[in-house]
C-alpha cells in the first residue's frame, strides 16, 4: 500500500498514517481544475490541487514530504497556473521525478505550467492624444495590468540590454506580451527592426554622424540628430526611450528626460562606459510609435498598476484576442544542495523576471544528478529556457525551447561538472542557444541549435574554463564562440551555418582573466562551417583574437573541415581541410585545398535544403561533417502543447 508521508494538522487520518514506515515509493497525482487539496493525492480521483513545492499549497501537498522514488504527476492538457520551488532530494537510482503526464494515462498530452494571465477589460482608446496623436488611434485598446512598471523608466539609468534585477531592466523586457499559442507580440519601436522578435539589432537602428556628449557634471548623455529630431513640440519624447548601441558591442536602453527643437538633441542619463564615434539608436515604447498589428506598449500608473495600448492582431467579441502577460517569475526553481531530481515532460510558457522555465540555483551546497527531459518551454523571459548552476552529474536531453524574449539564453550551464546536454531543440530564442561558463568533463550532443541572432548572441558560448568537453554532431546556425581559458576541447562532426549573418563560425576571444586566458589542446576534426559573411575584409571560417597580448592557442589541430580560411593569431596542426578561398600558408598543411564557395554544389549533396554532406565523387571525400540535416529544417515546431 502506497501511504502519503505528511504532517498534516487538518486531518487526524492523516497524522495515523504517518505512525505506519513508508514502504513504497508514492505515486502522487496533481489535477490543478478539478483536484482537492484535502484529499490523499494518491490516485487520479484524489488528486491534489497543487503540487508539493508551490507556496500556493494548502493542506496535504503543502505538509507533504516527498521521498526516494516518489512521483509527482500532473494531469496532461490541464494548465496548472503557479510556479514551483523544489527542495527535496532523492537517492542514487531513486530520483524524486515530477512528471508532466509521460505516460499519457492521466490526461490528454503534457501538463502545463503556466505562469501568465490573460489580459481582460480591454476598452478602445478614447482618442488621438492617448496615442501621442497616433493616426490607427480608432483601432488601438487599452487595459490595465497588475504589474508596475514604475521602477523601471524611473531610475535615472542607461542599462544594458540584459540587465538584471527585473526592477530596472527596459519595461518590456520585465513584461512580454503573447498572442495566445501564436507569438510573442513586438513593443512597437522606431525604426521597425527586420524581424521584431529582435528589438536591439543595431544593423536595424538610425545612425546618426554625431557622437554622443557626455555630461558628467549634468550626469547626463546628449544624443543629436539634425535629420530625424525634427518636431517642433518639446514633449515630443515624453514617455520614450531611446537604445544606444555602445562599449564592448551592446544596446544599452535609457528613458528619455528632455528634447530641444532648437538644437535637435534628446538627453537621457549619463552613460558610464565606452562609446562610439558615431551614434547608432533606436526609439522605443511610445504608442506613436504602434503601426503594425501586435505591436504595444506599456506606461506605469503607480500603485501597482501599468496601462497597455496594442493594435490587436485579431479581435473576439470587440476584445483583442487571448493577450496574455506573465505574473510569475520562474517556472520551476530548484534550489542549490538538491540532489537525485528529475523533472519530465511539461510544456512551460509565460514567466518573466526570474530563472526562466527551469532553473538549478546556485546554493551553499552543489547539486548533483539532476536530470531536465522532454520538456516543451516557450514565451519567457528570464535566465535561461534550463539553467544549471554548480551541479554535479546534470542531463538536459530531448528539450524543446524557443522564442524567449529578453535576453533569454535556451540553455545556461554554470559551473557544471559531468554533463550530458543532447537531442535538445533550441529556436529563435533571444540570448545564446547553449551558453556555457566552466563546463568540465561532459558532452554536448545532437542537438539543433536555430535562429538565435539577438544582440550579443551565439549559436553556442564556451566561455571561463570549459575543460573536458567533446561537442559533437550538432546543427547550429549563427556563430560558435569560445572565451578566456579552454582546454582539452573537441569539436567534431558539426555543422555550423552562419547563414550570412556573421563574419565568422567560430572564434577563440581571449579576452577577461576568469580562469586565465589559456587555450590549449582544441581539436577540431571533420566539421562543416559554411555561409558565413564576407562583408569584412577579415571574415573567416575559425578566428584567433590578435592584440591586446594574447597568447596564441596550443596544441591546435584543424583537420578533416570544411570552411571559409582560418584567421588571426592560431598556430598547430592544419591538415585535409577545404578552404572556400585563399588562407595563409600557414594554414596550407598537408593534404589541404581551396575550393572557391561558387562551387558548393560540387561539395555538397543539396546546399539549398542544408544537406551539407558531402557528395560523391568531390575532393577529400572524407573531409567536413556527415550529418544529416535536422527534420526540423523543413518542418516546423509544433506550436500546441500535445
């Protein structure tokens, strides 16, 4: 017999229960509709409301103890709306698991976990001055939400695009807007970015000849552009905020204190770090700005309370459609020293300004043997999609993650030792696809990596001391970058498409002093780095940082790729790689060849459809990857929680 471990002050039954030793490890059943928290959980007609672990809990699932073994299963296509923090360890062999119905018996498909609120009592705008005179006015509505985004234009800052603490990052990074199971919907911002799920591209952004003036007395930044600052009203800005692209290659947002007609100048506080010599910008976050359907912004009113304007992409019963925004934060938090956890199968969406779906926290103890698989995660803002910081022994396999505003990595790893991240499918997230800093003795394999292009972004980071690592049969599009100290790295069998957004597909920065700045023994062996942009007279397919005294890498060896010509400051072994055009002789090793990018069709089975095997009968048959293109390609992600 299966008996709950609980104290429980409610029902004596149960505290007689708890006289009897466990035998078993428990089966306990979460039905969020229709489950009562006064009953035993142990089966699906006594299913609890809410789950062990959320602060929302009353009764037994608030006092329960979960032990070696047990699982907690949520009951499939229901939403349970909360978020869950996790403290409870299992055994070697017998992890607590909280389950997102993977067995298909309870329920139709997977558990979700949802951590947003649908936004109701939407009224249309009353008139043109609302909007900043916007002329779509008679076509824009207004709500009022309960988060309050004061904090977050008032602080007299410029941050970073990824800044942390929520309270002060730009206001719809803290607050995202979803279309139901559609998309996230765009903050409206001038000028339009070519693909809005990515406001802070620079490549999209005014440029303006005039360098910015800072004001250290006045603590203030002075932005001037004679073209485009051409209204005569000094409130014209009131309520905006304009991005800046500065120091070390990122956006940094600002609300906007004043405007000058005369001297067409905007002035916002002062920025304390690096700048450029001429001024590229973005405008955000005032509803004069809301042309496309989607598009919205948000204005704090104090006392808890923001006001949204959207132009609704569709309308029911006169009311924008199924708009939803986030209220919690993190969708499970596992707290630090946890141990022997496995977490399955539930489709997570809408949390903002925490750890993101799934996150390990760091802790006065490390975590070890956790496992995160085949989990759906989608529209959140925070951390990463799965984060693991300071964890022993972690697998995070057969995961779908994808478009994750804010700065949102897929999958952060931190300080992990003994690491298995595989067959994961990562999509148009906004940070870094896998973001890794000192990732020792693990692998990362067969999985697809796809459309992570935000500011300050990668296919893939190996950054701060990542030692023992093989990376192997894995699709990535954008850029692969490896920073400060490396060791014993190998990269095999990979293709990375740049897809002519970047100037290279792979490079090793040695920049910052975490760890040291030593790279040493990296093998790259029979990948493919193909379709990397050649606008700059340095594009390359594998990059060595020059300047700033860096040490050139040890024991390289490059050997069985196809690429675009090596670059910078690398010595080792080069040998039976294809080069798309001329590289230095150095890198001319034996066996060695330049083949000219016209000729991709020669090389390759279908360049078109990215099948980057390689085609009988061409030079080095055995050079590049053999990997065969992800399905993923030509189907999309399903977009439903099934």
């Amino acid at each position: 017999m299966k008996l709950l471990r609980t104290f429980s002050r409610c029902l004596p039954v149960a505290l007689a229960i708890l006289i009897l030793p466990s035998l078993h490890a428990a089966d306990y059943y979460v039905d969020f509709e229709k489950g009562n928290n006064e009953k035993d959980g142990l089966s699906p007609a006594t299913a609890w409301k809410h789950a062990p672990g959320d602060t929302a809990a009353t009764g037994l699932p608030a006092a329960a103890r979960l032990a070696p073994g047990d699982t907690v299963i949520f009951k499939g296509g229901v939403s349970y709306f909360g978020s869950l923090t996790l403290n409870v360890s299992g055994a070697p062999e017998k992890p607590i698991t909280y389950d997102g119905n993977t067995a298909g018996k309870f329920g139709t498909g997977r558990a979700i976990l949802d951590g947003g609120a649908v936004i109701t009592g939407w009224k249309p705008v009353p008139s043109a001055d609302e909007v900043k005179g916007n002329p779509k006015w008679k076509q824009i509505f207004f709500a009022d939400i309960g988060i309050d985004v004061t904090s977050n234009t008032k602080h007299d800052k410029v941050v970073v695009h990824r800044q942390q603490p929520p309270d002060v990052q730009a206001p719809w990074q803290r607050v995202m807007l979803s279309d139901g199971d559609k998309k996230i919907l765009p903050i409206a911002q001038h000028p339009k970015p070519k693909d809005d799920f990515f406001p802070d591209l620079p490549r999209d952004f005014f440029k303006s000849p005039t360098k910015l003036e800072l004001n250290k007395d006045a603590n203030t930044t002075v932005l001037t552009d004679t073209e485009r600052f051409t209204s005569s009203d000094a409130n014209y800005f009131d309520g905006t905020m304009v991005g800046i692209h500065a120091g070390n290659n990122h956006v940094y947002f600002a609300d906007i204190k004043s405007y000058n007609p005369d001297t067409k100048q905007i002035t916002f506080p002062l920025h304390k770090g690096e700048i450029y010599g001429t001024t590229t910008y973005a405008l955000y976050n005032s509803p004069r700005y809301i042309e496309n359907p989607g598009e919205w912004t948000i204005k704090a009113l104090g006392d808890g309370k923001s006001r949204v304007y959207i132009l609704p992409l569709r309308l029911e019963g006169g009311q924008p459609a199924n708009v939803a925004y986030p209220v919690q934060a993190t969708g499970i938090s596992i707290e630090g020293g946890t141990s022997h956890l496995r977490v399955q199968g539930f489709f997570i969406q809408r949390f903002s300004g925490g750890g993101g779906g799934i996150n390990v926290k760091r802790g006065s103890g490390r975590s070890k043997d956790i496992a995160i698989v085949n989990n759906e995660i989608r529209f959140l803002a925070g951390h990463a999609g799965v984060g693991l910081s300071h964890v022993d022994d972690a697998l995070v396999e057969k995961n779908m993650i994808r478009h994750c505003p804010g700065w949102t990595s897929g999958i952060f790893i931190n300080r992990v030792t003994g690491f298995k991240i595989q067959d994961n499918f990562l999509d148009k997230n906004s940070g870094s696809g896998i973001r890794f800093y000192e990732g020792m003795n693990g692998s990362v394999s067969r999985n697809v990596v796809l459309d992570h292009y935000g500011m300050h972004s990668s296919g893939m980071n190996l950054y701060e001391g990542c030692t023992d690592v093989v990376v192997e049969e894995n699709f990535i599009e954008n850029v692969i970058t490896m920073n400060r100290n490396a060791e014993r790295i190998v990269i095999r069998n990979n293709v990375v498409d740049a897809k002519e957004q970047s100037v290279v597909t792979f490079s090793i920065w040695q920049s910052g002093q975490t760890r040291g700045k030593d790279v040493k023994d990296i093998q790259f062996l029979n990948n493919t780095f193909v379709n990397n942009s050649t606008s700059q007279n340095w594009a390359n397919g594998l990059f060595g940082q020059v300047g700033r005294g860096v040490s050139v890498p040890s024991g390289l060896v490059v050997r069985g790729n196809i690429m675009d010509r090596p670059y910078g400051k690398l010595d080792g072994v080069f040998e039976n790689n294809i080069y798309f055009r001329e590289a230095d002789a150095k890198y001319m090793g034996e066996g060695c060849q330049v083949v000219p990018v016209t000729d991709m069709k020669t090389l390759f089975m279908d360049p078109e459809k990215r099948d980057f095997r390689r085609r009988p009968g061409g030079p080095l048959p055995d050079t590049g990857a053999k990997l065969a293109p992800p399905a993923w390609l030509n189907a999309s992600a399903s977009a439903s929680a099934k």
